[in-house]
C-alpha cells in the first residue's frame, strides 16, 4: 500500500496507525503548495481534492478522508486493538470521537495556518478552540487515552492535530491534562518512528 502524505499534516495521522498496527506502508511525498510528487506528476491524479492523506489499496483503488483511512487500516489489523469491532457500542464512541476531531479541532486548528487571518479573525478561533479543548481535557482526566487505557486510532489522530499547536502559536500548556496527554503520546516508540520518518524529529 502507498501513503500519500505531507510531512506534519494531518497524514501523520494513518502513518502512525500503519506502524502501531505494524502495516507496511510506502510512503509518497506531496507537495502541497504545488500538488505535486517527487517525480514532478501532478497528485490530483491520485486524490482530486488535492489535500493528504490517500491510501492507495493493493488493488489500486484509492481511499481518501483521514478518518476512514485509520479505520481501514485498524480493521485491517484487528489483533492491534486500534480499534474496537465494527457493530459494537464502542465503535460507535471511537467515530463520534474522531467526528469531533475532523469537524471541531481539525478545521478550528487549519484556520491559523490561513495566510489571510487578521487578528479578529484569530481571536474568534481562539474562543472557539478554547471552548472545545476546555471540555476535551475535562474527559481526559483520569485517563490516558480517549477511549480509556488503551491507545487507539482516535488518539493518533488528536496527537496530530495538537501537534499543529506549537506552530499555530497556540499555547495548550493552559490545558494540564491536555499538555500531559500530548507527552504521552508523543513518547510512543511507534509515534516516535513516524515523526522520524516524516523529518519531523532527529
């Protein structure tokens, strides 16, 4: 299979899941701002959105959306327990977590990297993701992961979007819990191998 992504990105996402459920994977370097490859093809030729991550399957066919992409690749690898059993309650909490994820921290999080943000602008998102990480990190209390003690596909799709927080300016050490949590995840030796591989860390 052929992981199409952007180093830091939301792809970072699926390239963590692949190598905490010990999938491999190819990884394919886009270039963003010129929706490029390495070679010089043009990407939209894979994903038409134009955006990361794509999962190109062994038959060829492509998946986009990196929600599904983790629960492809988790399901794909049940003995990982990344992900509880399709059909069970508990499948039901890990897609409304990585719901909230995509609708509320992802998209609030992509506004800062929006070259035409003013500061009223930022002051708004700001608002918003207070609300909404305020409350995150009251359900973290106590636990280590979202889905409580075991890692799971929705914890590798948070990390990478609190990752974005540093760059963002955004300051998540206000969020104790949150702060703690992003450590955590970040020690994983799988988490560690994909940051590595993306360039992201020595």
């Amino acid at each position: 299979m052929k992981l199409y992504y952007s180093p830091g990105a939301c792809s970072l996402s699926p390239h963590i899941v692949a190598r905490e459920a010990g999938i491999p994977v190819e990884l394919v370097k886009v270039d963003l701002k010129t929706k490029t490859l390495a070679d010089g093809s043009d990407y939209r030729r894979v994903n038409g959105k134009g955006y990361v991550p794509a999962l190109e399957l062994p038959d060829g066919e492509v998946l986009t959306e990196g929600p599904v992409i983790v629960q492809y690749l988790a399901d794909s690898k049940p003995e990982a327990a990344l992900a509880p059993p399709q059909g069970t309650r508990e499948r039901l909490r890990l897609q409304e977590w990585l719901n909230f994820i995509t609708s509320e921290l992802h998209k609030g999080y992509g506004n800062f990297f929006n070259p035409a943000l003013t500061p009223e602008w930022r002051a708004a998102v700001t608002e918003r993701l207070d609300l909404r990480l305020g409350w995150l990190a009251g359900q973290l209390d106590g636990r280590p992961y979202l889905m409580g003690e075991r890692f799971s596909v929705a914890d590798a799709y948070l990390f990478t979007v609190l990752n974005w927080s540093a760059v963002a300016k955004y300051d998540l050490a206000r969020f104790p819990s949150l702060f703690a949590y992003h450590k955590r995840v970040a020690e994983r030796p799988k988490v560690l191998e994909a940051m590595r591989a993306e360039g992201l860390i020595r």
